[in-house]
C-alpha cells in the first residue's frame, strides 16, 4: 500500500466516523473532522485526496449546529489558502452558511464573513490570473456573496458589523494601488497593480471605484454619532492601517482623526473615551513614523499635543 493509499484509507475512516452521529455529540464529531483537516491538508502533498474528499467535507454545511458550520467554514479558508481551486465549489458552501437561519445564526455569520476576509486577497489574486470561463463563473459567484458580506454592515449585531468592517478593510487593501511608500502588512498579500486594465472578467475601474465607495463608508461609520465603542476601535484600526498601506489615503485619515478628538459619539462613557484616546495616540504614533506623513507632521503634532503627549 503506498503512502497515499494508507493517508486515504485514513481519512475515509475519520469521515464515516464524522458521519456518524448515533450516541456521539458533536464536538467528538468535528475531532474526527479535525484528524480528517490535518490528513488533508498536511499530510497528502500531492492535493488529489483533498480534491478527492472535498465533496464529502463540503456536505456537513447543512447540519443544523453552528460548531460544524463553523468548523467547515474554518476548513474551507484552510483549504482555499492551499489551492484557490478549492473555491469553485466551497463558494455555494459559504454563500448557503450566511443566508442559513438556525441555532448559533450570528457565530455563523461572523465566522463566515471573516474567512471571507482572510481569503479575499488571494481570491482576487487568483481570479485577476486568469481569463477561463470557469474561473470567471467562480468569481461571479464570489462577487454576489461579497455584496451579502457588505450588506451585514447594517446589522442589528455589533459582532456582525465588527467583521464586516474588517471585511471592508480586506477589499480596501485588495483593490487599490500599492505605492513605493506602502508598509508591509495584509496589502500585500494583492493590490489594484497586478489586475490587467483589460482583464476579461474583472473591470479595473469597477474594482478602483469600489474601494473609494468602501473607504468613504468607513469614514461614515468613524464619524457615526451612535456608532458603539468597540466598532469604533476596530474603525479606527482599519483607516490607520489602509493610511500605513495605502498612503495615498493619509490626508483624509488624518482628517478623520482630527474630525473624530473633537467630535467623540456622546453615548461615549467616560472609561470609552479614554480608551478612544489612548488608541488614538498610539495610531497618531505610528502615523508619525510613516514617510508619507511628513506633509501633515504640524496637524498630527497638534493632535498628538491636545491628547497629552509631550513633544521631544
């Protein structure tokens, strides 16, 4: 028995244990998944058996348990990072996971949106690669299931909106042009550069216009009156890293955070506030270190002065 055939004959062991649910809960259900994942993923070199086994991986989306939606949308991020091939059938799986009601609705949806997060970079990469039908047909699909991503940003859920506004991050990052001033980070992972102005399937304006339209969004939610403490902070995360990737952002950020010191959201209590504050310095900080900041050192200072930082 070759390797291979041994790595198979365990992962075909590990799924009908999975599969069976008689007298086992299902967290010694996902275990099996688990060794299953690790068998895949690890150890098979080759990719024949994850193709092999994907289906079968795939099908436990419609059991009605937030852990094992959980669990395969978890897989399918892994999975997708070792072949962006994957994505052409685990696309109907994510896209079924966060229309999906049932018990644990919100982990799901949360859990979703962020491994659409982690695999958007390399999704776009992928697709921006290539000009085949089948490809184009993926990328469609994907593009629907994004716009369902962004609609979440309204959500009654502030765990919800939290990952989506990461999510908006991602795309943000993904869709504009790396310059010679970029910081290393997410950005790099794919920019607005490596995607062909001619592109068959994937309009370069299309895709440019889109992360102008999210980037003022963010900017909307930062100087929301209402928005929530924690949304706030990842807020302010997000504009401050796109500042530090995307520099040709900085004017604007730096306006936001100017805007933002003097206009906090009143529902704000006190301890908020100072947390606002100090994460406010330590961005405005690392801001001041970046080259394309030089232009707004006097604002930045100011700023930096009035939240009690001594100038040296």
């Amino acid at each position: 028995m070759t390797d291979s055939e041994n790595t198979s004959e365990e992962i075909g062991n590990e799924m009908r244990e999975a599969h069976q649910s008689s007298g086992k809960s299902v967290d010694i259900r996902i275990k099996h998944l688990y060794r299953a994942q690790e068998l895949l993923l690890h150890r098979d070199k080759s990719n024949s058996l994850l193709d092999n086994f994907l289906d079968e991986m795939l099908e436990f989306v419609v059991e009605n348990d937030s852990k094992m939606r959980c669990f395969v949308a978890s897989f399918i991020e892994k999975a997708c990072k070792k072949d962006c091939e994957v994505m052409k059938k685990a696309v109907v799986s994510l896209s079924y996971l966060i229309q999906a009601a049932g018990v644990g609705m919100v982990a799901v949806i949360k859990k979703v949106i962020s491994v659409c997060s982690q695999l958007y970079p390399f999704i776009l990469k992928w697709a921006a690669g290539s000009r085949s039908a089948e490809i184009a047909r993926c990328w469609e699909a994907f593009s629907v299931l994004k716009g369902r991503v962004m609609q979440h940003i309204d959500s009654d859920n502030e765990g919800i909106r939290t990952q989506t506004i990461r999510f908006l991050e991602a795309v943000i990052l993904a869709q504009t042009l790396r310059t010679e001033e970029s910081e290393k980070g997410r950005g790099d992972n794919m920019c607005l550069n490596e995607i062909g102005r001619d592109h068959r399937f994937i309009s370069y304006r299309k895709m440019e216009s889109e992360a102008t339209l999210n980037f003022n969004s963010l900017l909307d939610h930062i100087s929301s009156a209402h928005i929530s403490s924690l949304n706030l902070l990842t807020c302010l995360t997000c504009i401050c890293n796109i500042a530090q990737q995307r520099p040709q952002f900085m004017q604007r950020v730096v306006g936001a955070l100017e805007s933002l010191h003097v206009n906090l959201p009143p529902t704000l209590a006190t301890s908020q506030v100072k947390s606002v504050r100090k994460e406010l310095k330590m961005h405005l900080l690392r801001l001041l270190r970046h080259s394309s900041s030089v232009p707004f050192h006097p604002r930045i200072m100011t700023l930096l002065t009035d939240l009690g930082v001594a100038q040296s």
